[in-house]
C-alpha cells in the first residue's frame, strides 16, 4: 500500500492504482477486520493524489460506513487529499457530513 502512494507521488498513475486496489483485496480475503480501514484510507489517498476524486470519495463512503478511527474533519485538513479538495464530489463529500 505505502508503495502505491509512492507510486502516486511520482505520477505513476496505473501503478499506484493497482497496488492499492490490491492491498485492500489482500487484506479483505484475510478478513483482518483491524487493518481493512487503514487500508482503505490509504486506497482513498491514492486516487485523491492521482486526481480521481470520484473514487477517493467512493472509498470514502465505504471507509465511513465501518467503525473505524478517521473522520471527515481529518479528511479535511489531510494533505493527501489537497489535489481534489475543490472537486464537487469531495465538497459533496463533506457537506453531508457536518450536516449530520
């Protein structure tokens, strides 16, 4: 997983894509309920910094639907996900959750 950001960082969109999908598939099929949500996190993460808000907000809605330790006001302020901090599914992101 820590390589697909690395591979995000550097622009290496297929790359970093695919090592973080498979991350969170290896970790789903070995059930390891502890890690899923820092993986998905970290999934999310690289699609904000491949500039795919559309999935970084997916993986999002899934991530808040677990019990986990993030929140939406880390997403805002977490530099990873400065590139679609303006998109409007992000905004949309947010949005619903300070209105709950």
């Amino acid at each position: 997983m820590r390589l697909g950001k690395i591979y995000a960082g550097l622009g290496m969109k297929e790359e970093a894509s695919a090592n973080g999908k498979k991350g969170v598939d290896i970790i789903t099929q070995s059930v390891d309920a502890l890690q899923l949500p820092a993986f998905k996190e970290i999934l999310a993460e690289i699609f904000a910094q491949l500039n795919r808000p559309a999935e970084a907000v997916d993986v999002l809605r899934e991530l808040s639907a677990i019990p986990n330790y993030t929140s939406v006001h880390r997403w805002k302020i977490e530099p990873w996900y400065d590139p679609i901090r303006d998109s409007e599914e992000f905004r949309q992101l947010i949005r619903e959750f300070e209105e709950k």
